[in-house]
C-alpha cells in the first residue's frame, strides 16, 4: 500500500516549512501542497489527496470557501478537511464547522498532536 | 513434631516470603527507574519540540533573500510556532536614536510607529538591549501605545542593538510563553539581527 497523500495549504512558507519538517521526520506521507484556496481545490481534484490540511485566511480564496467549494465538487466531497489556523474564537470555530471541515485546530499545534490526529482520520 | 522444629521457618515458605520482598522491591524499584526514564523522555522530547522548531526557523531565516523577506520570515515565525498575529519589527536609526517600523502584522499602523531610545517599556528595553516580557516587569511603567504588549526583544549583534521585535497580544488560545518560545525568542534575537544586518549590507553595501 503506497503512502497517503496529505495537501497541506497555507499561505505563510514558514508554516509549510514547519509542517514539512514535521512530516519529513515523523511520518511518510507524501505532501503536496498549496498556496491558497483556489490553488488547493486546483490541485485537490488533480491530485485527490487521501487528506487536506488547510488554513483559514488566505489571499485569493479563504480556507472556508475551499473547504465549501470541495465539498461541493463529487471527486473531492469525501476527502476529509481539517482547518489549522490562528482563529480560535468561538464563532471562528463554529463558521469553520459550518464550511464542512471534519476537524477545526488551533496554531500554534502541537506535532505529536497533529499527528495522532491525522493517523485517526486516515485509518492508522 | 517438636516446638524447636516448630518455630522453624519452613524453607518453601521463607523462599515465598523471600521472594515476596524481592517482587516488591524490584517492583518499587523497576517503578523508580521508569519513573525516571519518562521523566527524561518528556525533557528530551520537550528539548526536541524546540530543535525541531529552531530548524524550521533557521531554514526559513536562510530562504530570505531581501531584507523585507528577512522582516516577514521573523514576523511568520512569531506567528506560527509562538503564537502571536500582533508583531511589529523596528530598526534603529543611529543618527537621532528612534527607532521606526519596518514591518507589521495586526498592529493598526497609527499606533504603533516610532518610539526613542530610553522612552517607554520599548525604549527601555532597546536601550538596556535585553528581552523584556511585560508578565515579568509589573512594575515598569507603559506608555499607552505599549499597553498590550507582551515581549520587547531587541535585534542585537553583540551589543549592538539594530532593531526591535514588539509583539503585543498572544493568540486567544496561546495561554502564555513556555520555555521553548522563550529559546525561540533568545535565537531570534542574535539570529533574526544576523540575518537583517547581512541583507542589509548587501542591498545598501558601504561606500568607500
């Protein structure tokens, strides 16, 4: 069984750099990733990730537009979505479960957590 | 049977008691020393949480390749691995000793501008050129732009300060600093000024 495909959007380099390291060291999953909204679900239905990590404020499109948008499309509507962003308010929490996301975290995020997380989600 | 051989400790019973008081102390034992392997194994991850995060942020510090890049990349950093989305960046402007912004994120731009060496909590800190966190110095006085402030943490090579990092409010989930943003911040401060000051030379060289 080939590894599992996460996309992993952000537009901050400084979290794609943490993320791959992360992943780079602690897992084997391949990581695609993308630089906002609209180049995730671009590259979610060319690519269809087993599993898509995205952050919520973004240029172009937001996290939860994406998130809608791939919901909304049948290639991709299954693939679980999980919001990784700085907005942890309440109503930030509920908008991000409204857009259809299977898991809302808050960063700073803890490695060990995230991953557990992920492993969950994908049937490890 | 006689009372002398009685009193006798029968052998199979003293070996059971025997090992008895061994299981038990091997057992208290063994818990000591596992005890004290998970209590190294939580330093060492802990340690290791923040290698991984200092990796990330010397990759990112060597990716910028413009002093504007090189603000940004300190601003990220704060952002993601901190925790804070309201940091502004200063430089030191030797000539009449204020420092100006250079770069901000959720900081509104009137508020937060220019500040002078020796003036306020920010000025304090950027003339002492060591990191000041609000939570430890009660005492010190604010000027009302510094009233959320969380950490002062000066850009300095040596002893030379060339900036200021200001971060006022921590993210509503991030509960406080922890050692390994402290670390973080103690390595920005040489390593971000580093990266500044070399970026600078090189798109402003000296002229002879």
């Amino acid at each position: 069984m080939g590894s599992k495909k996460i996309l992993l959007v952000d537009d901050s380099s400084t979290a794609r750099l943490v993320t791959r390291l992360i992943f780079s060291q602690k897992s084997n999953y391949v990581l695609l990733s993308a630089v906002d909204g609209k180049d995730a679900v671009e590259r979610a239905l060319a690519e269809k990730p087993d599993l898509i990590l995205m952050d919520v404020m973004m240029p172009r499109m937001t996290g939860l537009e994406a998130c809608r948008a791939l919901k909304q499309h049948k290639e991709t509507s299954k693939i679980p979505v999980m919001l990784l962003t700085t907005r942890g308010g309440e109503q930030f929490v509920e908008e991000g479960y409204e857009s259809g996301c299977s898991d809302y975290l808050t960063k700073p995020v803890n490695d060990t957590e995230l991953l557990e997380l992920l492993k969950a989600y994908l049937g490890e | 049977m006689s009372a002398t051989e009685e009193k006798k400790p029968q052998p199979e019973a003293q070996n059971r008691e025997g090992s008895a008081h061994e299981t038990r102390g091997l057992t208290f034992g063994a818990l000591r020393v596992r005890a004290q392997q998970l209590s190294l194994r939580e330093q060492l991850e802990r340690q290791h949480f923040l290698l991984e995060r200092l990796n990330a942020a010397s990759a990112r510090l060597l990716q910028a390749i413009e002093l504007g890049d090189v603000y940004e990349a300190i601003g990220e950093i704060i952002g993601n691995l901190l925790g804070s989305e309201q940091v502004a960046i200063f430089r030191h402007h030797t000539s009449d000793q204020t420092f100006s912004v250079v770069w901000s994120v959720g900081i509104e731009s009137e508020t937060l501008r220019q500040f002078g060496m020796g003036a306020g909590f920010l000025g304090r800190a950027a003339h002492e050129g060591i990191s000041q966190f609000r939570n430890r110095r009660p005492d010190r006085p604010v000027l009302p732009h510094e009233a959320n402030l969380t950490a002062c943490i000066p850009l300095k090579r040596d002893r030379e300060v060339i900036g200021v990092i200001v971060m006022l409010r921590l993210l509503p989930q991030k509960n406080g600093l922890e050692w390994a943003d402290f670390e973080l911040l103690k390595y920005l401060e040489t390593y971000g000024a580093v990266a500044a000051q070399l970026q600078d030379l090189r798109e402003n060289p000296v002229k002879p």
